[in-house]
C-alpha cells in the first residue's frame, strides 16, 4: 500500500465523488442486509410459523430494536391475516422485499455512477501529471531510458494503479460495510450460529493471504517486460528503413517475439495466480455454509431454538458475506498489483529535475552585449567531452565550430541552451550566469536548428507555429520565403495546411530542414544556434538550405557547429577543436595562412 497511498493526492480534487460514494455504498450495504432480513418473515408466513402478536408493540430504545422490529413485522403480519387472509399477508412481504433490493440496486447504481468521475479523473490527472514530468525532465535522464518503457508506465501502469485505488475504495467502505451489516444481523437472529462460524474465518483468511504473498513481485515483472517489447516496437517503426535495407526484420521480429514469450509466461503465473483467489475464497465460504447448515440444522431440528425461517434468513445473510469476501480477495491482489505499477510510476514523477530553476531565478527578455562560455569542462559519463573550453561570442558575431565527430562540438549547443550542466566553468550572457536564468526566458532568446530535422506527424503551419504561437498566416508565409521553403510549401495541395506524415516523412531532407529554419525565422530571437545544419544535405539542398540560414542570420548572434568548411568561411571567427579542447581560432583567411588544423580540414574536404 506505501506506493499507492502516495498518489493519494490525485483523489482529493475528486473526493466530493468519493464521499458520495461512500454515502450511496452504505445505504446499498444496509438495504442489502434488510433484503435478505425481510426473507424471514415471508417464509415463517409460508409455512405459518409466525409469532402470533395481536397489540401493537411500543418502542423502548434502541437495546431492545430487535425485539421491537420482530415484534412489529408479526404483528402487521398477523393483523393482516386475520383480517385478508395469508395471501394478502404474503403478498405484503413480497412488496416489502422487493422494494429493499430495489432501494440496495438503485444506491449500488449510484455508487457506480458517482466512482465513474472519481475513475476517470484520477486517470486523466495521473496521466497529465507524469506527462508533464516527462517533458519537463533534463534530456540526460532519457540517455540510458527506453522510451518504449515509459510509454508503457503512462498507458498501462497508470490503468493499474487507476483500478487498484478503486479497489482500495472498495476494500476499505463498500464490501466491509456489507460484511459488517450482515454479521451485526447474523448476531441479532443467532449469538451462537455466529460465533461457530467465526471459527472458520480465520483459517480460510490465512490460506487466502498466503497465495497473494508473491503477486507484487510477479506484475512487476509483467510491467516490465511489457516496457521492453513496446520500446522494441517503438525502435522497429523509427528505424524500419535501415531495417529492411539490412534484411533484418527476422532478427527483430526474433527480438520482439522473445519479449512477448516472456510476457506470456509472466502474464500466465500472475492471471492463474490471481484466478485462484476467487475459487479458492469460493471453495472455503461454501465450507462454511456446509458446516452452518449441519450446526444450524441441528438447532432447528433437534434444539428447537431457531425457526425455519430464521434459520433460511440466516443462510442467506451468511452467504451474502461471501461475494464482499470474494471482492475483498481479489481487490487485495489488485492493490498488491498496483503497488508495483504505482512504484514504476513514481519513480518518474519523484525524479529530482537537476536542472529545476532557482527561487530567485531571473526572467531575462533581451540580449544585449555577448555571451561568454568560460573555462567550461564537461562530461556525459566519465570522460570529459569538453576541457577548459573557453570563447567569447559578441552581440552581431557569428562564431562557428569545427572539428571532427567526438570533438565537442554539438555539446557546446546542448550547454549552452542549457539542455545540460556544465561541471567547471560558467556559460553567461550579459554578464549573467545561465544558470540564473529561468530556462524558459534563455530559450526564448534563442532559435534552434539541428541537423535531425525534428517536424511533428502535423501541418507545415502547425509545425512551424512552434517558433510564435500567435503567428498570422501571412507570417508564416513570410518565414518560409526567408527558409525557401515557400517555393514547394505553395504548389503542395494544401499549403501550409498540408500534413507532413510521420517526422516529416512526406518531405525531402533538404524540404524538412528548411521548414526547421523557417520555425526558427518566425521565433525571431536574437540569438541562432544552428548544429550541423546542413550537413545531411545534397548540394543542391546545400545551397538552398545555406542561402536560408544566411537569410535568417543577417543581425543576429550565431553559434554554428559545421561539419561541411564551406558554409562557415564567412564567420567572424572560427573555433577548431580538438578532442575537446581548442586547437586553434581565428577567421578563414587567418586560419588558412597559419597551415595548421584547418587548413588540413578544408584540404581533406576540397579533395573529398
């Protein structure tokens, strides 16, 4: 229960619905009780075994309720009798006992249609929440996660937790109440019945618990493993090219049936598990009817101390125990089976965000003198990527990073926008640390483009509203003749509405990367960061895609991490890096006539 009474706080919004409830599973208990009592004198009518009462009887208090009701019940029975006869005595019982299970269905109604609300609102919230989390999360926590596996905690485990709070409603108010109300009845018509029964109780509670001991530990496996076939589903649809190209869909598909076999065999232990709850609790309640009827008969038959009518009203009550005592079981599993869903849950929504704002972080809404990346070290893991890398970039400069692959070069992008950390070292903007900023007000300042164009399964106006949410048809056609895009964006079937498919999959490389560029143009910020941005192109593309960025860089502050020299030649300064640290800088022409790195680098290419 610890896992699951921490999302407790998800029911409190809701808990008007809860209390109503609460009051409805009450009266369905009590009109459930009074149904199977009202059983009693109907029969003692039948086989004309009524207490004959002929003076109206008088309340004395709530000591002798009992008496006064048993009382009452014969005395409007015999009174009826006297004066209509049996059958209209009969048929006043069969009123009586219709009514009541007509009152216990109707608030068992209620009781439904008030949980429904509870039900669906704790799901949505706990949904929105852990959604919230996710993209709110430092990228570095998704490096070793597979997304398949968080997907499956915000569908499937957030279902399970759904029903097993539900099922801790239904534990502790509607199925006890219900046993309760039965037993205090079973003790009014019999103390000595009761308490022969109540020695089989715990015996058959013992043999329940310990079949249920194991079920947390059996669904925490079958949560997980279904996080690893849907994080395989989730890599086989985002790479399905590279695996048809490579012949490899048996190996996968090899892969993917091995997750589902080990979902299988988990799924089984834990449903067979689970299943033989109810027969099992079955088994021992119908064991204890058998031995009720053998000691209750014998009072009846050879004792003489209880009625035939209160003895068949008593078995009713006794076996109406048994399907709360069944529900009880089962929802107990269903709490130990949420408690590993809930655990998996909150480890997402528990997650400490490292690069959470301060208290007293700054809102900063413009740039205004440079941005100074001093002394700055950096590791993912062990290794430092980055060593004491230091480059002051003016307010109007273009800056642009070189090197080979694993040199640092996109790590200085992902520190800068503050996506992570830096160990040493400070990054600041107008003399202000990054770090206190609020992350939204830095990112507003900054327009980013990467070499994966990421566009969303939407339309290119959707897509590119991520750059100004308000933005007018017309500024955005505006952004896409500066990118342009608006050359082919014009002449598709639809325009800007057009949908894209699947990240873009309905767009050439260089198509994609310019709607990228044309979000950025429309965000306007002063500061660009363009990460290998042409890089995947063809010349062609190439070309387009440079005159765009040039476009969009006229007056503005720009970090450029460039694989292909030939688009960064014009940059006030060029930064060749090395292994993480900095071989040499200064602009093309300077870097040309040192005959160093560069040089080599652009001689490499030229050849290529």
């Amino acid at each position: 229960m610890n896992y699951i009474k921490k999302l407790f706080r998800f029911i409190v919004p809701y808990k008007r619905y809860a209390i109503l409830n609460i009051i409805c599973n009450v009266f369905y208990a009590l009109f459930g009780t009074l149904a199977m009592v009202s059983l009693m004198p109907m029969i003692n009518v039948l086989f004309g075994e009524s207490k004959k009462v002929y003076t109206k009887p008088i309340y004395k208090g709530i000591k002798y309720l009992k008496d006064y009701i048993e009382n009452y019940l014969n005395y409007v029975v015999t009174t009826t009798t006297e004066t209509d006869g049996p059958q209209q005595a009969l048929l006043y019982m069969i009123i009586l006992i219709i009514g009541l299970f007509l009152l216990k269905n109707l608030f068992n109604y209620l009781a439904l249609f008030f949980i429904t609300f509870l039900r669906n609102g704790v799901l949505r919230d706990l949904r929105d929440e852990i959604y919230y989390k996710v993209v709110t999360l430092p990228i570095s926590y998704y490096s070793e996660k597979k997304k398949g596996d968080v997907i499956a905690r915000i569908s499937g485990d957030v279902n399970v937790v759904k029903n097993s709070m539900l099922s801790v409603l239904e534990l502790i108010v509607k199925e006890p109440l219900t046993i309760i109300f039965a037993i205090v009845a079973m003790f009014m018509i019999s103390v000595k019945l009761t308490i022969f029964v109540f020695i089989f109780i715990p015996i058959a509670g013992f043999i329940i618990s310990r079949i249920g001991k194991s079920l947390k530990r059996k669904s925490d496996k079958v949560q997980r493993e279904q996080g690893v076939f849907l994080s395989t589903l989730e890599e086989t649809l985002g790479g399905l090219k590279v695996i048809k190209g490579f012949n490899a869909e048996n190996r996968f598909h090899k892969k993917f049936q091995s997750s589902t076999n080990r979902f299988y065999n988990f799924s089984n232990t834990l449903i067979n598990r689970q299943n033989l709850a109810s027969p099992t609790s079955e088994f021992l309640g119908i064991a204890t009817i058998a031995a009720l009827l053998w000691y209750g008969g014998n009072m009846v038959m050879v004792e003489k101390t209880l009625s035939g009518g209160a003895f068949i009203g008593y078995m009713a009550l006794a076996y109406q125990i048994l399907t709360p005592a069944k529900a009880i079981s089962k929802a107990s599993y269903q709490v130990k089976t949420g408690n590993a869903a809930a655990e998996r849950i909150l480890e997402i929504i528990e997650t400490d965000n490292i690069l959470e704002d301060r208290s007293n972080a700054i809102i900063k809404e413009d740039f205004e003198t440079e941005i100074d990346i001093n002394n700055v070290s950096f590791k993912y893991e062990d290794d430092y990527v980055l060593k004491n890398f230091s480059v002051k970039v003016p307010k109007g400069k273009s800056v642009a990073l070189v090197g080979q692959s694993g040199s640092g070069k996109s790590t200085i992008a992902n520190l800068v926008t503050r996506f992570y950390d830096v160990n040493q070292g400070s990054i600041s903007i107008d003399g202000e640390n990054i770090k206190n900023l609020t992350k939204h007000s830095l990112r507003s300042l900054m327009g980013l483009v990467t070499q994966d164009s990421i566009l969303f399964n939407d339309s290119i106006k959707n897509n590119i509203l991520l750059g100004k949410e308000d933005a007018s048809d017309e500024e955005i056609i505006e952004a896409l003749k500066i990118a342009n895009a608006w050359e082919f964006v014009k002449d598709l079937p639809q325009g800007i509405e057009s949908n894209i498919g699947d990240s873009g999959g309905k767009l050439s490389g260089g198509q994609k990367q310019r709607i990228s560029i044309a979000r950025a143009v429309l965000k306007n910020s002063p500061i660009m960061i363009l990460d290998e941005a042409t890089s995947a192109l063809d010349t062609e593309s190439e070309r387009l895609v440079q005159d765009a960025l040039e476009n969009m860089m006229k007056n503005r502050t720009s970090i450029v991490i460039a694989h292909r020299l030939s688009t960064i030649q014009n940059a006030d300064l060029i930064v060749v890096m090395q292994k993480g640290e900095i071989a040499e800088q200064g602009t093309h022409a300077e870097l040309m006539a040192k005959n160093g790195v560069y040089k080599k680098l652009v001689e490499m290419q030229s050849f290529e």
